[in-house]
C-alpha cells in the first residue's frame, strides 16, 4: 500500500524536507504533494498564464485562482493531510488547508506547538490526531503501516 499525504502549512522553513527525510529513512510507501514552494511562482502564477493584471489586487486574485485550483486537486488526491502550525508565520492557508480536508473528510494530522493550543483548539479537535512536533507526526503516519 502506497499513501499520498499532503503538507500543508508555510512555505518559508524546511519542516517538509524534514518529514520527507524521516519517512525515507523509516522506508515509508508515501508519496508527498503540497502547496507551491517557490514563493515568487506562487504570487506570479496568475500573470504568468493571464497575463499582467492592473494592480497587486488583481495580481494577487489570479494568483489565487490558480494555486487555489492547484490545492484542491492535490487535496482530492491525498489520503492523508498533515498541516503544520508554526509559531513564526502567519497561518492563514494551513488553516483554509486544513480545514477543506476536514470538509472532505480526509485524515488529519495537526501538527502545533503547545502555544497554539487555544487558538486552534477547535480545529484540532476536528483533526483525527494532534501533535506538537514533526517527529510525532511521522510515527503516526509510520502506525499507519504497522
């Protein structure tokens, strides 16, 4: 059995190479897909196919439209989400992300720091599982083959 896991959250730390490394090392039949992680072909997606648009508003709605519709695919396909919650980075795409999992009633992993705990305390109690580090993240996607 091979699973799809989707990783959402922010695009900026290297918490995906992380998790990728450890299922690798732990030989895991999971296959990774995720938002875009170049930040600059994420914003200039929608002038790239649309073409220069009027303004950063414009700019930033075709942008949207198309990592959006990227997402949603990549979502569909997975049978599993893992979102991660950091403490540096503003969260709102981990939690649009999470929360259409939810809704299509994918399995959730939430991965947050103890900080975080009351903002995101709802939303963690729709996950299937909530953890605080990557670590615990991986050896509950590793159970999942035991």
């Amino acid at each position: 059995m091979r699973l799809t896991v989707y990783l959402a959250g922010e695009i900026h730390s290297e918490w995906r190479s992380e998790i990728k490394a450890k299922a690798q090392a732990l030989k895991l039949p999971i296959d990774f897909v995720g938002p875009m992680e170049d930040h600059d072909r994420s914003d200039g997606i929608g002038e790239e196919i649309l073409g220069e648009q009027p303004n950063a508003v414009f700019r930033d709605a075709a942008a949207s439209s198309f990592n959006n519709l990227r997402t949603e695919v990549l979502l569909k396909k997975a049978d599993i989400v893992v979102a991660l919650f950091g403490e540096k980075y503003r969260q709102w795409n981990t939690a649009m992300d999470a929360s259409a999992a939810i809704a299509m009633n994918k399995p959730l992993i939430l991965i947050r720091p103890e900080e975080l705990h009351h903002p995101l305390k709802e939303l963690s109690e729709k996950a299937n599982v909530t953890v605080a580090t990557v670590d615990q993240a991986v050896k509950a996607l590793s159970y999942i083959f035991e």
